[in-house]
C-alpha cells in the first residue's frame, strides 16, 4: 500500500480530532476577526470566537449557504487582503449563480496536496503518464489534478476537454497510464476508442473520475471498456474542489481528506446533525484554508458517512457516492426521482449511460419523458423489437420509480455528448 502523506491518513481517530480542534479554533478566531459577514452571523447566533473550544462545539455555528455566497459575491466571504491572494477558481455557473473562490499560495499547496493524495491512492507514482483531460481555467479540476500530478512527480499531459481525436492520439502515443474526466466523458472516450478499433493500443490502467453522479453500473462499464480501475473523485469550488474526498483500492466510497475539511451530514430541512451511516445533506468545513474558509457549507449533496475500518489502512471517514444533489432532484408528479436511479435502471438494462430526461407540463399535469440511445445492434433490431424493448424498459423504471416515464428508444450517437459533467435534464416547467 502506498501513501501520499502516510502519518496523516493512516493517523487515529484521536489524533484526527485533536488536529481538527486545534484548527477549527484557530479558523473561527480568522473569519471572526477578518469576515465582517461571519461576524454578523456569529452576532445573530450570540457565539463568540470563544464559545468555540473544541470539535464538539462545531454545532453552535451557523450554516452557510449558497445564498450566502450569491449575497457576499464577490469579495464579502473574502479573509485576507487582496494582495495575499494568488487564484481564484470559479463554479459553471450552470445553477446561473456564480460561486468565485479565491486562494492563497499556501491554500493552492494544500489543495494539490489533497489532490496528489487522490492519484497516489489510484496506485499513482512518479512512473505514471497522467492525462488530465478535465476543464482548464476557471473550473477547478484541471488545476486541481494537474497540481496534484506535479506533486507526485507523474508526467502531466496538460489535455483539457475537448478535442476527442486529438486526446485518443496523445494516449497511444505517449502510453497515458493514469486519466483524469468527467465519467461521462470517460464513457464517451470508451465508445470512440471501440469504435476506432483502438483498444489495444491503450495503456490506461487507472482512471480518476468525478465532477458529477455516476452508478456503480456506470463505474463497471467504463472499467471493462477501457479496461483500467475506476476511482471515484469528489470536491466542489466553494471547498477547494477535487479531492475534498477521493477512493482506494476498496473503491467503496471516498476518504475525505480530515485534516482540512470537516465533514457533517444534517437533515436538510430541521438542519438536525444526524449520526453516523444517516442519510443526509453533506456539509463542509474548511479549517486550513486562509484565503476563502467557509463554516458549515450546505453542499446540497446527499449522502452517507461511514467511519467503517478501511482495508487500504486510511482512517479518514468515507462518504458514499453522492447519489445526487437536493436540488438536482426532480419532483414529477409529486414523486421524487434522481437521475441516478434513472442510470442504474439503464445500465442493468444493457444501454449506455447516454439519456436525456424531459419534463414539461401540460394541462396542469407534469410530463416525463426518458430518451435512451440504443447501442448499434439494439438499432439493427426489427422495429416490433425496439417496440418490445421500450416496453420492458418502461416496466423497470416504473418499478424503481413508482411512476411512468414515456420511453423513447433513439439512434446511437444521437444525444449530445459533453466534453464536460454531463447534462441529462431538460426541465422545460421552470420557463
Ligand atoms: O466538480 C470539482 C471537481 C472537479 C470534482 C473534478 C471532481 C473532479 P463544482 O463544479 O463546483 O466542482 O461542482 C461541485 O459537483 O457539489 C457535487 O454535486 C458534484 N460532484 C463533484 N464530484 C462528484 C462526484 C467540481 N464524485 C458539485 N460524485 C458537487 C457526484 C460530484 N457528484
């Protein structure tokens, strides 16, 4: 087993905390003093810096929100000068809320860290071709991972999205051992691959996957296709981005790096702290950051944290798969549906994870419509077969769901694929 920083991820539960006290201390000390906003939130709540003596106090704080940031954008979160900062990173923007993070030199070292911690725990090494074909720029995982890459001493193939030829040419070329994308595109990169007859000349042997949900059925499917172990890879702009968590070889949910961020799962409408193996809504944290340190950020994410002995020998607490965002959930005529389980449904059916979901509204009622592209020789089939198909398709979603979707069977290749995460929902209620 190798680690990027053996001391810390294999350390105690009670080292972890004492680290975590002493940082969590010092980080309310930081954004009292510095965060005129902090400030006033802490007032509202009646907590002063020292209230704060220990981990167990984390609870008395207030949550942050994505409001939060939308109200104090773009330089009211801010803890430093201007000067002292060196980058900023920002979020899609897709939500059409802006989220800018900035970063000290030191808060950069931290988080490449993290993400070296990431490509080590994927059997990483200096030996390796990374290939990181994950957005540059204002997106956070071409940085993070291309920092990460460095810190490892791998080559770093600086790829970024785009360009699917081009990408495949330079991974046989130059024998990429280790990738770094969205799942989806991972998928995408798996198909043309085939499609090219160019498997062979492949080396991958590690992939290093996040940015949006995927199943476990998606994960098995790229794994066979591109014939490397898939490693689930998780973090967001607000907190660092990747590597806020990452999988090992047990690859069954992602150690969250303790050291810098503090994990919480709440009930995300009592705001209730809910124990261990509970599921609920993430929230972070940071308690090294200097430049932009939030406390208790809801993350919108559900999930699940287990503290369960790891046979990788990392102490860290894991977070399952996040299987999807509290506001990415759709409610369809009042049920509540993920496309998550949408996924699953498809991939234990036999069709790539390549479907759109539609929703509008007619005459009061919502509509539901599932596109689902087949693969080659499901369209060879007789027009009766396809017919036969979507009917059985329909049957499983309905049993996973509880309602009817219209299934629509479409030609391969016909659903437009992303360079980036994935867009898999058209809700046309919300014009
Ligand atoms: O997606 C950072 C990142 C880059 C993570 C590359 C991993 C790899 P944002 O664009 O701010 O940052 O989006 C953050 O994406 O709150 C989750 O909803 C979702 N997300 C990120 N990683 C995963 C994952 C980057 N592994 C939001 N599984 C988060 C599921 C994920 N969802």
């Amino acid at each position: 087993m190798s680690y990027y920083q053996q001391e810390m991820e294999c350390a105690s539960l009670a080292a972890i905390k004492a680290i975590q006290t002493e940082r969590i201390i010092k980080t309310v000390k930081h954004v009292y003093g510095n965060v005129a906003y902090y400030r006033k939130k802490m007032n509202e709540k009646g907590i002063k810096p020292s209230d704060i003596n220990s981990i167990d106090d984390l609870s008395k704080l207030p949550f942050l929100s994505k409001d939060d940031l939308r109200e104090a954008y773009p330089y009211g979160l801010l803890a430093l000068p201007l000067k002292d900062t060196v980058r900023i990173q920002s979020t899609s923007g897709t939500t059409g809320t802006r989220v800018v993070a900035f970063y000290t030199q030191n808060d950069i070292d931290i988080w490449e860290d993290c993400c070296a911690r990431a490509i080590v725990a994927a059997g990483g090494s200096s030996e390796d071709v990374i290939h990181v074909c994950y957005g540059y720029g204002l997106f956070t995982g071409g940085p993070g991972l291309n920092g990460g890459s460095h810190k490892v001493g791998a080559l770093t193939l600086p790829m970024s999205s785009g360009n699917t030829d081009r990408q495949i040419q330079f991974m046989c070329d130059l024998g990429s051992t280790i990738l770094c994308c969205t799942p989806s595109y991972a998928a995408f990169l798996a198909e043309t691959i085939i499609n090219q007859g160019l498997q062979d000349k492949i080396k991958l042997r590690a992939g290093i996957f996040g940015a949006e949900a995927w199943s476990e059925e998606m994960r098995r499917d790229i794994e066979k296709k591109l014939r490397l172990k898939a490693y689930d890879i998780y973090g967001l702009t607000e907190i660092a981005g990747p590597g806020v968590s990452f999988e090992c070889s047990e690859q069954t949910g992602m150690h969250i790096n303790e050291d810098h961020f503090i994990a919480e799962i709440i009930d995300p409408n009592t705001e209730e702290v809910l124990p261990e193996g509970a599921k609920g809504e993430l929230v972070f944290t940071s308690i090294t950051k200097e430049a932009f340190p939030l406390i208790r950020y809801r993350t919108r994410d559900i999930c699940v944290l287990t503290r369960k002995e790891c046979s990788c020998g990392r102490t860290f607490v894991k977070m399952a798969k996040p299987m999807g965002r509290s506001d990415d959930m759709l409610i369809i005529r009042g049920v509540n549906v993920f496309p998550s389980q949408i996924e699953t449904v498809l991939m234990n059916c036999g069709y790539p994870a390549n479907y759109l979901i539609i929703v509008g509204r007619e005459n009061y009622t919502d509509t539901f419509e599932v596109q689902v592209e087949m693969t080659p020789e499901m369209f060879a089939d007789t027009i009766k077969q396809i017919s036969n198909r979507e009917n059985e398709l329909l049957a499983s979603l309905r049993a996973m769901l509880g309602i009817s979707p219209k299934v629509t069977l479409v030609a391969p290749m016909t659903i437009a694929r992303s360079e980036g995460k994935a867009v898999r929902v058209i809700d046309n209620r919300k014009i």
